[in-house]
C-alpha cells in the first residue's frame, strides 16, 4: 500500500482506540504494481455491508439481482399490484396461493428410495410412520389401558 494510505490507516485506527491491532505487513513489490486490480478484489470480496463474506468452498455469492427466489417473489408482487389496480387483486392472490400448493406438493416420482410416506396406505406393508396415532393406540389411551409391550 501507498504511504498514505498507511497513514490514514494509522489515524483511524488510533481515532477507533484498536492501536493493539497489528498493521498489515507490507505487500511484496510485485503486488504494489497493480492497487487497481487489489481494490477490485477486495470490492468483490465484501458483503453487502462492507464486511467479508465467508463462503464455503471460497464460492462467491450471487449478486441479489441474480437470485431467482427473489426475482419471482418480485414478479409476483407487481403483478399483484397491476391486478390489484385492475379491481383483480383478490382472485389473483387466490390463484397464486392455489398454484403455490399444486407446484409445492412431490409426486411418487419424487421420493426417495426407502423414504415412507405420511399415509400409510401408500407405504409398501401399510407400514406407518414414526409417532402415528392408530386406532388402537387412541383406545388403549381412553380407556387407561397400560401400553403393550411396555
């Protein structure tokens, strides 16, 4: 880095009271050739608020713009709000919330091998699931029978 940048560096750390900390050890001549391409790095780097972003496996984040969760959510809510200047906010918020329950449901297809399904009809045995509450569990229960096998 540039002499003055290390002397604004200096300031602020003293005007912050983290005079403990250690400056940064001076970059390898090489280094110092090209501060553009640093700076650009180092800008890449940051959160959205400034800070680094640790990422597993060195992966870079997607910029917001780029999320497609967020581009939908936004595409939803202004085609809410053109329906809804339309006087057909309410039957396009209905149709939304039905499509939602359609597109978030797995077929069979779906599921994985040795995965049980919460209808134990569909499971191969009528096998049920783990904390299920049969019939015959209920009765023992209203009639304070002791549990079998226990």
């Amino acid at each position: 880095m540039s002499a003055a940048v290390e002397r604004r560096l200096a300031s602020f750390r003293a005007a912050r009271g983290s005079v403990s900390a250690s400056p940064r050890p001076a970059e390898p001549p090489g280094k110092a050739a090209a501060p553009e391409a640093a700076e650009g790095q180092r800008a890449a780097a940051a959160g959205p608020c400034g800070g680094p972003q640790a990422r597993p496996g060195g992966a870079a984040a997607a910029p917001v713009w780029a999320r497609p969760l967020l581009l939908k959510v936004l595409l939803w809510a202004v085609l809410l709000a053109l329906f809804a200047e339309l006087e057909l906010g309410l039957p396009y918020f209905v149709l939304s919330l039905l499509y939602w329950m359609y597109a978030g449901t797995r077929g069979p297809a779906d599921r994985r091998r040795g995965e049980l399904s919460a209808y134990s009809v569909f499971n191969p045995g009528c096998a049920a699931i783990a904390g299920t509450l049969t019939a015959e569990q209920l009765e023992r229960e209203l009639h304070y029978r002791p549990a079998a096998g226990r």
